[in-house]
C-alpha cells in the first residue's frame, strides 16, 4: 500500500516536473527528490545543506542594515507593543533574526532571548555583534535547524521567525513543532514570503 502511494506520488511528480524551477529540486532528478528514507514521501523542494552554504555566505556578505529587511522586522515587533502579557523567554529563527534582535528596544518584557540559525557562521557573526553592544536581554547563540527545532518542548514564551520558514521544505511541520516548542499561552509571529511577494 505505501509503496503504491509512493509510486503514485512519483508518476505524479515526474509528469508535472516543470512546474518546479530547476534550481529549487534538491536532487539531479525529479524523481530523486523525493525523500523515500522514511520521510513519508515528502517532496523536498529546497536543498538544506545548500541553503547552509547561501547562509554562511551572506553572513560575511550582509550589510549593517537593509531598508527592506528593517522594515519587515519593524512591523513584526509593532505586534509585541499590541499584547499586554510579558514574554520572558523568546526564540528567534534564522532569517532576519539580527535585525529583529537590533530592534527589539525592549519590547515583550523579553529577558532571555535565544537566536537560532542553521548557519554557523550566520551565529557567529551574530554573537560577535552581541559582544560589541551589551544592551538588551540575556542572549543565547544555537546552530540549529527549523526543520529539525532542537528546543525543549513548552519551553518557550514567543517565537518570532523573520524571513526565515519560507526556505523550509515542511511548513506545517516546522509551525508544528514550533507550537510544540511554545508555552500554553506562548505566541508565534512570523514573515513569510509567498509566491509573488516580490512581483
């Protein structure tokens, strides 16, 4: 039964192959990309090791500020100023974290915030800025990815992920276990970029 499910999803996948741009399948084929390693089938649209390599050198490549990016975060963190409950503990995903920890100027009553990338030298530039400004909550550096959250269950007050879960081959399951990751009244703000976002 699985594996006739299994073939179906790859007939399908190679019939309507040019429907995914050649440079977002992860493997040399079509039917390559989908993940039959007990993954349940899950097509993976986005290379992850790849997507590693891009963070790593825009780490080194990124400039001090960018209007664009500022401006999302901005508009994420006006929301905090929306809810009279204090988040002490906070996780920041990838993306945009830095901009979203530059301008977070105290708001959400945030103590403890841990800042999460799948990059390591994204990470390491991030605690090197932290050294240069010692203002703002107590902050924690972790290399890690969204697919994968290696957070403790219910142990988080918010999530805020800027720019970041769109890159992810499993969105529902990446929310999933954000949820997972969250307190009971915990709350999740995200930017994600859609399809024609940028048109």
């Amino acid at each position: 039964m699985a594996s006739s499910a299994a073939a179906a999803r790859r007939l399908l996948l190679l019939r309507h192959h040019h429907l995914f741009p050649r440079r977002y399948i992860s493997s040399s084929s079509a039917a390559d990309s989908l993940d039959d390693g007990g993954g349940g089938g899950r097509l993976k649209i986005f290379d992850r090791d790849l997507k590693r390599r891009h963070r790593d050198r825009a780490a080194w490549a990124m400039r001090e500020t960018d209007g664009f990016v500022d401006a999302v975060a901005e508009n994420l963190l006006d929301r905090l100023e929306d809810c009279r409950k204090a988040f002490p503990s906070a996780l920041c995903l990838g993306g945009s974290a830095g901009p979203v920890r530059r301008l977070l100027r105290g708001r959400g009553g945030i103590e403890k915030l841990i800042m999460m990338d799948m990059s390591a030298d994204m990470v390491r530039k991030w605690r090197e800025s932290e050294n240069a400004t010692d203002d703002g909550p107590e902050t924690h550096f972790v290399v890690g990815d969204e697919e994968f959250l290696p957070i403790k269950e219910s142990s988080q007050d918010l999530i805020i992920s800027c720019l970041g879960l769109h890159w992810t081959n499993d969105l529902p399951g990446a929310m999933i276990q954000c949820r997972l990751a969250l307190k009971p009244d915990g709350l999740f703000l995200a930017a994600i970029l859609g399809g024609e976002t940028l048109k």
